[in-house]
C-alpha cells in the first residue's frame, strides 16, 4: 500500500513538473514598450541640398589679340597676390608664320621670279636714266662755255639746263621704282618662308596684360606657352574675401523660400555658420542628375551671416551642404517619429486596434472644431488621436488581441496624461510587473497633431 501511494506520488509530481514546463513554454513573453516625452520644443523645416562657395566678382583676363602666349604658371601660380594695373598676368607675342600647301609654294616661287625680274627692270631703267643724265650735264657744260662767248642763243642755254633737270627727276623716279621692286619682292620672300619656331623677343614686340583689380588668382586656363586666339580665356582673378553661396534647388522647393530666409551652411569641413538667401533666380533651367532624371532646377544665391572670421578656410568653388528654413515654430509639440506618422485632415476622430490574426475594433466620433488626424505605429496595433488646437491632449486608448491556444488575450494601454505628456504603453507580463523602454532622444520629432 505504501509503495502504491508512493508510485501515485511521483507520477503525479512528474505530470505537474510537465505541465508546468509546458505551461511556461507556452506563456506569452512580455511585449517590450517604449517610452518618450511630449514636449514643447523648437522646430524647423528645411530644404537641404548640395551648394558651392563662389567669389561674388571674378574678371577673366582675355588675349586682345591672337598670337602665343607665353608660360604663366611658372612665374604665377594660383594664390598668387595681384594689384590692380601694376601686376603682370601674361605676356604675349606674335605667332610665327603657318604652312602652306604646294601649289601656294609654286605661287610664291613665281611671284618672287617676277619680282626679281621687276628688281631687274628698274635697276637698268636706273641706269639708263644715269646714262642720259651724263650726257645732259656734259652738253650743258658745253652750252655755258659757248652761250660766254655768245657762239649760240639763249634759247639753246636753256634748253640744255632743262634737260639736265629733266634727266635728275627721272634717275630720282627710277631709283624709287626701284625700291618699289625690290620691296615687293621681299614681300614675296617673306611669305614663301618655311615657318622656324622663332619669334620676336625684343620688349616692343610684346603685349604685357596685367591684372584689373587687386585679389588673387583664382584660376590659370592656359598654363603653358601656346597660341591662342583672340578673347581666349586666360586667367581668372578675384577676391576670395568676398565669397557667397550658390545652391541649384528644385523649383518645387524654390517657390517656398521666402526672401531673407534664414540658412545654415555646414558640411565644408568646418563648424557650421549662418546665412540668409539673398535672391532667388526667376528662370530656371534643366539639369540631369546622376540617376539620368531630368530636374528643374533654379539657382539661390546666399549670403553669409556671420564674420569672415568663422569661414575664412572656404575658397572658391568649395564644396557646402545648406540648409534653408522655409517654416519654423519655438513652441511645437514633438513626440517621437517612430510613434506617428501623417493622416488626411478630417472632422471625424477614429479609433481602430488590429490583432495578430488580423481582427479589427473601431469607433468614432464627431468633432466640433477641426482636427488633425495621427496614428500611433505601436507593433500589431495602430492607435489614432485627436487633439484639439488649445487644451491637454485627450487620453489615448489601445488594445491589441493575441490568442494563445484561443484562451488568452492581453491588453494594454497607450495614455498621454496631461500632467506628464508622456507617451506609454504598459504591458501585463508573468509577474503582473509593467515592461517599458525609453525612446533615445535623436528619435524624438515633431509631426503635427494640432491643426496646423
């Protein structure tokens, strides 16, 4: 008898240790909250988008003429300290002949034959008019030694002496016929020249550009010696003191900067300084993103805020990230992002709770004045509120239903007291405790559940 009960006995402690064990298998684990503070806090909504830092004035230095340039980086670099109409920037000189093709060649050969010819030509005119000239003055010398002794008339005297000067008129007229000629063919010469490479190097045959305005150089476009033609490009001055920002928006964003509005500018390396934008483009223009999609973009100009003192290391064309305010509030209701997200505005007030197998509880009702419509993202439950413009915000219920074997429900409850503005939800767990986690603060915004 003894050893029956004793057998009862421990089949019965080892069906209650089995049942017991499933029993806490099978109980359902506690669900973990989230705790976060509804409070009172400044708020801002920007406009974010890449920029660059850009010298308000930059005066290009072009070559007035075309001609070869000499080197400019190697007695100027970028950096380099200019003072207006005393600096020289660039020096220029004039190109070396180009080539030219056969037939031109032959073209050239024959003219210079022909001027060497037409040389010929006047060169013996010369001397023919040298030859009368001689015998011009002999005669006259004979007509003076006869006109003393009145052996011939006054008529042939003169006749003498206009032959003389008409003889000296003429040897003046071939001789510059004959520069004429000679002239030509040297430029026939000149032009039939193969190109050398060599260029004058004398100081009057060089245009010396120097600077417009005093600053710095902020760009060499031709480093080197070459030639280039007329209105090239040469160096870009500028003073990096006087910079602003410019940033490519989108126009949808564009329309809704005020003019003023305030900007911070930050992600250039440095701590972030202030702005305010000081126009706004009316054309737009289109630009392509790396993604290949076509975007309208419109060009926002900023100006810095602060001293030059707290952006002194930016520089021309660098790289900033800005950040334009186009709405704010100092006295916000924030709460945290995770926990709500965006409803259509509407007179009604919903209140709806999903379980795990997907059944669904709702209620309404009528709103008197305008509400704004929110959602709690709990997990397996959503939770609408509505709070009014003025007043403590109203309490928030939620329920959620799991079955567990279809015997058991859990419930909970999300509550804003307005004592504390605090967000919970509790959790019934094994030991009747309440679980609960609170929200890091990054994770806290604002998102709007007064009428906005």
């Amino acid at each position: 008898m003894p050893a029956n009960w004793t057998k009862r006995t421990v089949w019965v402690l080892a069906v209650s240790v089995i049942v017991a064990g499933v029993t806490w298998v099978a109980w359902p684990n506690p669900i973990p909250v989230d705790l976060a503070t509804a409070a009172k806090a400044s708020m801002q909504v920007t406009v974010d988008d890449e920029g660059k830092a850009r010298v308000r004035h930059v005066y290009i230095v072009s070559a007035p003429i075309a001609g070869k340039v000499l080197r400019i980086s190697g007695p100027r670099h970028v950096g380099d300290a200019v003072t207006a109409d005393e600096t020289v920037v660039a020096v220029m000189q004039p190109t070396v002949p180009s080539f030219h093709d056969a037939r031109t060649h032959e073209e050239l050969k024959a003219a210079l034959s022909a001027a060497d010819a037409g040389v010929s030509l006047a060169e013996a005119e010369v001397r023919r008019i040298e030859a009368a000239l001689t015998f011009a003055r002999s005669e006259l010398d004979r007509a003076v030694t006869l006109a003393r002794s009145d052996n011939i008339s006054r008529k042939a005297l003169d006749k003498a002496k206009l032959d003389v000067e008409t003889g000296e008129a003429g040897l003046a007229s071939g001789k510059a016929q004959l520069e004429v000629r000679r002239s030509e063919r040297a430029s026939v010469a000149a032009r039939l020249a193969e190109p050398t490479g060599e260029s004058g190097t004398t100081p009057t045959c060089c245009i010396q550009l120097r600077a417009p305005v005093s600053g710095r150089i902020l760009k060499i476009n031709q480093e080197s010696e070459g030639v280039v033609p007329a209105g090239a490009p040469l160096v870009e001055i500028g003073d990096p003191r006087d910079l602003e920002v410019a940033a490519d928006l989108l126009s949808t964003d564009a329309v809704r900067i005020p003019d003023g509005a305030p900007v911070r500018i930050d992600g250039w390396g440095g701590a972030p300084v202030q702005g305010r934008v000081t126009r706004v483009d009316p054309a737009g223009f289109l630009k392509v993103s790396a993604l290949g999609i076509e975007e309208q973009r419109v060009r926002t100009v900023i100006d810095f805020s602060e001293p030059a003192e707290n952006w002194s290391r930016l520089g021309h064309d660098y790289r900033v990230i800005v950040h334009v305010t186009v709405w704010s509030n100092k006295n916000a209701l924030t709460v945290p992002v995770a926990a709500l997200f965006r409803r259509a505005r509407t007179g009604r007030c919903s209140s709806s709770a999903t379980g795990a197998r997907g059944s669904r509880r709702s209620n309404s009702a009528n709103a008197t004045t305008a509400w704004r419509k929110c959602s709690l993202a709990w997990p397996r439950a959503t939770e609408w509120c509505c709070t009014p413009a003025t007043g403590p915000p109203m309490g928030l219920r939620w329920r959620s239903g799991r079955r567990a074997k279809g015997a058991r429900r859990k419930e909970a409850e999300a509550q804003v007291t307005p004592a504390g503005r605090r967000l919970r939800r509790l959790g019934r767990t094994r030991g009747g405790a309440t679980s609960e986690r609170v929200f890091p603060v990054s994770y806290v915004c604002f998102f709007g559940c007064s009428i906005g």
